[in-house]
C-alpha cells in the first residue's frame, strides 16, 4: 500500500473515532428518554391494573392482556423511533464536522492534496477531469496546474470541470472516457464506510440497553 493510500485510510479511522465519541454524547440523553417512556407506560399500566382488579370476568382479563400488548409495541415503537433519530443525529454531526474542515486552511490543504493523489493513483490513467466544491474552485482555480504537478507529477494532467461538486470537501476525480470514477469526497468516504458508522452508532448507543430482558421487567 502506498503512503498515500495510508493516509487515506487514516483519514477514515479518525471519521469512525469521531463518530465513537459522538456516540458517547448521545448515550446518556437517550437513557433519559428511554427512562420517561417507560415510566409513563408503567403508570398507565397501573392505572389499568387498578381498573381491572374490580372486574372479575375473563373477557376483562383478556380486554387487559390485549391493551397491554398494544401498549407495548406502541412504545417500542417510539424506543425505535428515538434510536434512529440518535443514530442519525451523530451522523449530521460528522458531516457537520467534516465540513468544517475546509475552515482549517492547512490542514485541509494536506488532506485534499493526500485524496488527490490517492484519486490519481486509483484510476491508473494520465488524463483525469476532476470535480469540486464550489469553495475549493474559489480556492485552487488559479493554482490548479502547480498543485497538480506538486502532487501527481509532470506527466498527469488534471481538467477543472467547470461546474462545481455538491460536496462539503474532497474531490472526485473520472477518467478522461469516463470509464473509472474515483469519489474521495466526503460523501463518498463516508458512503463507502457507511456500513461501519452505523455498525458503531449502534453498538456504542444501544449496547447498554442491551439484554435487559423485557421492557416492563424491573
């Protein structure tokens, strides 16, 4: 592997790093809110034991395990509801957070160059078209040729496309035939990784709620 592509996969550990450590920031607000669900759950079912204590018949009894069981799936239904609404939240932050890389000149100039040239690399081909974000075309436009020989070498040559990428930072890169396509942005990062984030989401928020028995247990 090159250092390239090291620094690449670099890039990548960290994202899922700081997605664990979001994760951490929404394990005790989503404990809260598990807890005030199931309290209110617990209090109307009290109410309905107290209710049904007076009838003796077997069809309220059977009325009762009905209501229960309805109770029941409706508030899992909001616990799942809230579990994906958290998963989602820590995923905004990241892209949030990956967008504000671009205010970090340096920092991100040495990671649009590590992509670049990951990108170029990849796709194997000395003619490329290479798509950004409208900032990065404010930002490179003039430069573009000397970055592109700075990175990649003499031999590569690397067309603007004129019309600006809907990304919040990287770079997409296609052959000149538009026969292989690299997308080292942000999205594209975090799409090819997308499996790993929510793996992570999950089992950071959710593993200390896990194996509790059932909902109304305790």
């Amino acid at each position: 592997m090159s250092t390239e592509a090291d620094q690449v996969k670099a890039l990548q550990q960290a994202i899922l790093e700081r997605a664990q450590k979001l994760c951490d920031e929404h394990i005790e607000q989503g404990e809260m809110t598990r807890n005030r669900i199931i309290d209110a759950a617990r209090e109307k079912i009290q109410l309905m034991e107290q209710k049904e204590l007076l009838v003796v018949s077997l069809q309220a009894e059977r009325e009762y395990q009905r209501q229960v069981q309805a109770n029941e799936l409706r508030i899992q239904a909001e616990l799942d509801r809230n579990r994906w609404g958290l998963v989602q939240a820590v995923l905004d932050k990241v892209s949030r957070e990956l967008g504000q890389l671009q205010l970090q000149e340096k920092r991100y100039q040495s990671i649009f160059e590590q992509l670049l040239l990951h990108g170029v690399r990849a796709i194997g081909q000395p003619r490329l078209v290479a798509s950004l974000n409208s900032a990065d075309l404010s930002r490179f436009a003039d430069s573009w040729q000397e970055l592109v020989r700075k990175c990649c070498g003499k031999d590569i040559e690397i067309k603007l496309s004129a019309e600006a990428s809907r990304c919040t930072g990287g770079i997409k890169l296609v052959s000149e035939k538009g026969d292989v396509m690299i997308d080292n942005t942000f999205e594209g990062i975090l799409a090819r990784r997308s499996d790993a984030l929510q793996r992570l989401i999950f089992e950071r928020l959710f593993s200390t709620v896990a194996n509790r028995g059932t909902l109304f247990d305790g």
